[in-house]
C-alpha cells in the first residue's frame, strides 16, 4: 500500500496541491492539508480499499480536514466563520476542469511579476515542481534557510498584495506568460550551464525544467510555449557529450555527436518547424531554430553558419541584446573569418556593457589565437578566468592559457 500511495504522490500531489490551494486560498494549509490527507490514506484504503478516483478522495479528505483545522481556529478568531462556511458549502471541489486548470493557476501564481526574480524560481520549483526546499537550495547552491525564507516571503507578498490565483485574461496573457517562459528558462539555464560551482551541468534541474515545459505546453499550448519547449530539449540532448568522465567541459566543437539524443533532437526540430509555421513566436523559437541548426549538422564545420547569422538577425528583432550580438559575431567569425569576429567583438567591448561578462573575452581570446595573436589571447583569457566563476571553465581556460606557444 505505501508503495502505491508514493507512486499516486508521485504523479498526483501537484495537481492536489494546486487544487487546494485553489479551495483554501493558502500554500501552507493546503500542503498541510494534503499531507494529513495521504496519511489518512495510509491507514484507511488497507481496511476500506482504494478508492475509485484515489485523487478526489485526497482532494475531498484533504479539505475537510482544513474545514476542521480553520473551525477549531474561529472559535478565537471570528473573522474566520464565513470562509469556513463559504468552504464546507463549494459543491465545484472535484470539478474535474477547473481541476485541470489549477496546476495553470498555480504557474502564472508562483511566476507573478510582483514577485523577485529569486522568489519566482524558489517558489516554482517548490510548489508546482515538487522539490524539497533542501532540494532547491542543493541546485543553486544556497543555504535551505535561505531559500526557505524567500519561499515565506514570496507566499506573504501573495497573500498581503492579494495576487490572484488565475490564469490572466486574454489581453494580460502575452506579458504574465513572458514571466513564466523566462522562469522555467532560467531553471533551466541554471542546470544547462550552472553559474558557479564544481558541476558544469546540473542533469535534475535540467529534467525539471523539460518537465515544467512539457506540462505548460500540455495546459496552455501556445507556439512560444512550444518554442521554448523545443529549445530545451535541443540544448539538453547534449548533456552526455559536453563533459568528460572527469567532468571537465568539451566545447561544442569537440564534442562526440553520437552521444547526442536523437530522440529529443527530432522532437525539438518539429516543435520548432510548427512554432514557426504558425507565425506566432518569439524569441525562443527562434533561439531553438539556432540549436536546431547546431543538432542537424553532422559535425561542427558543417553547420550552416549562414543560417545561424540570419536567426540572429531575426532574434535581434525581438531581442538586441549585446549577448546575442556577441553570439552572432563567434558565428560572422565562422564564414567571414577571425578578423571580422574579433572586430565585432572589440566593438562591443568598447561598449562597456559586457565587460563582467566572461564569455566575451573567452571568445575574444579564441579569436587571438587563431590570428596567432598570442599575447591578446593570453590577457583574455586571463580576464575570462577571473570573472568566471564555474570550476570545470576556470579549469577549462587554464588549459587554454598552458597551451599557448608563450
């Protein structure tokens, strides 16, 4: 019996947690709430059985048991009365659309833009991915006490801002759905390449992401959703090859694409050739057409880095940003040579807005050293590894730096 209850946990304790937030309009007495219910479970299906729709049953024992809980606290606080009375007399609990739509409600919740950047990932992860909070705070590298107070903070500012828990209205969706694309991005982007640390890539945060990308384009498929979807599962099918069995990185061009997933190639690719065919994306389908131009290439000097410079242009359009234009410029150095990069390059620097930016003077200083301009590429380098502050990239470059004939 406990094995079945952790495998309807596993599958069905998200979409209960969503609906109870729903019912009772609090995160902390409906995780209560489910969790009393569960153990009720335990003790009642062995004698009664399992019942029919185990995740109604929850659902219902669950709110009665906070019915209960919020009683016992009216008798010394009467301003809970008429919610407990408006609770026990909802007859559209396990109203199986709305149960459906609750998970949607809980997403564009957790992702408000009210909430800080830090809260909107701690509480996304906690409450719709399911991690524990020691959990999130292992992939960011935090302390649990620090992100447990985030956690509180960004439920406070929930319930004293009064932040719905809705789905927005059609002409609200576009912006509120931005917030919730760039924070399953940034999860993701976190795992893909972790900010700092001793793993390059973090593999469950990876998964997580995919997993929250497949279950928004699953509630609300619209084409970026699926954009950035496929950008993922593009980016992701290289996680086997992009380090060693040591865990020191492999650049995209000495990687061995065998090892690349096939399978979430192809699923990619035809995610992004159905976002673009319905002419209503944005700039993460066009980033997942780049990866998928990456995927199809069967080696790293047969890429169309023609296309790859047109999707820049394209993604300029939507987004002109010094790191995409820095992107594009390692590319203009791939057909046009090093000169035309480093001159790029040297431009935005000039600019000053990416000068902590490590990657630009990582790529700066690959440039130099195809130029054989040595000394350049030595004093880059350097300045790449001493803003960087992933391990396996600081390791990386001081390989980079031992090799130069200097």
């Amino acid at each position: 019996m406990k094995r079945l209850l952790d495998q309807v946990y596993h599958t069905e304790s998200r979409q209960i947690l969503s609906t109870l937030i729903r019912l009772l309009g609090d995160f902390d007495l409906a995780e209560e709430a489910m969790h009393e219910a569960f153990a009720i479970a335990l003790h009642k299906w062995p004698i009664d059985g399992v019942p029919e729709n185990p995740r109604a049953w929850l659902i219902s024992t669950a709110r009665f048991k906070a019915i209960d809980q919020l009683r016992r606290q009216a008798r010394f606080d009467y301003s809970l009365d008429t919610l407990t009375d408006e609770l026990a007399a909802d007859e559209n609990v396990l109203d199986e659309q709305q149960i459906e739509d609750d998970q949607l409600r809980l997403i564009f919740t957790c992702c408000h833009p009210a909430l800080s950047e830090e809260a909107r990932l701690a509480l996304t992860l906690r409450e719709v991915g399911g991690m524990t909070t020691e959990e999130v705070a292992r992939a960011f590298l935090q302390k649990p006490a620090t992100i447990a107070q985030r956690i509180v903070r960004a439920k406070n500012k929930i319930r004293e801002a009064g932040i719905p828990y809705e789905v927005p209205e059609t002409d609200q969706l576009a912006e509120r759905l931005q917030s919730v694309l760039q924070v399953i991005y940034l999860i993701f982007n976190e795992s893909y390449s972790a900010s700092h640390g001793e793993l390059l890539v973090k593999h469950d945060l990876a998964s997580e992401a995919i997993r929250l990308g497949r279950l928004l384009a699953h509630l609300l498929p619209e084409p970026e959703v699926n954009g950035l979807l496929a950008l993922m599962l593009l980016q992701d099918s290289r996680r086997h090859a992009r380090v060693d069995a040591d865990g020191e990185l492999i650049t995209l061009e000495e990687q061995d694409r065998t090892l690349w997933d096939q399978q979430q190639i192809q699923q990619g690719c035809e995610l992004v050739i159905q976002t673009l065919q319905s002419q209503h994306f944005g700039a993460f389908t066009i980033q997942a057409a780049i990866a998928a131009v990456h995927a199809e290439a069967r080696s790293f000097k047969q890429t169309d880095w023609q296309q790859v410079i047109g999707l820049y242009d394209a993604l300029l359009q939507y987004n002109d940003s010094p790191v995409v234009r820095l992107n594009q410029a390692v590319a203009i150095a791939m057909v046009y040579g090093p000169e035309q990069g480093l001159s790029r390059i040297e431009r935005l620097l000039a600019e000053g807005e990416l000068h902590n930016y490590h990657l630009i003077y990582a790529a700066k200083a690959d440039l130099c050293r195809q130029l054989q301009q040595f000394s350049n590429a030595k004093i880059a380098y350097q300045q790449a590894l001493e803003l960087t502050q992933q391990v396996p990239e600081q390791r990386f470059l001081q390989r980079r730096i031992d090799t130069l004939p200097i």
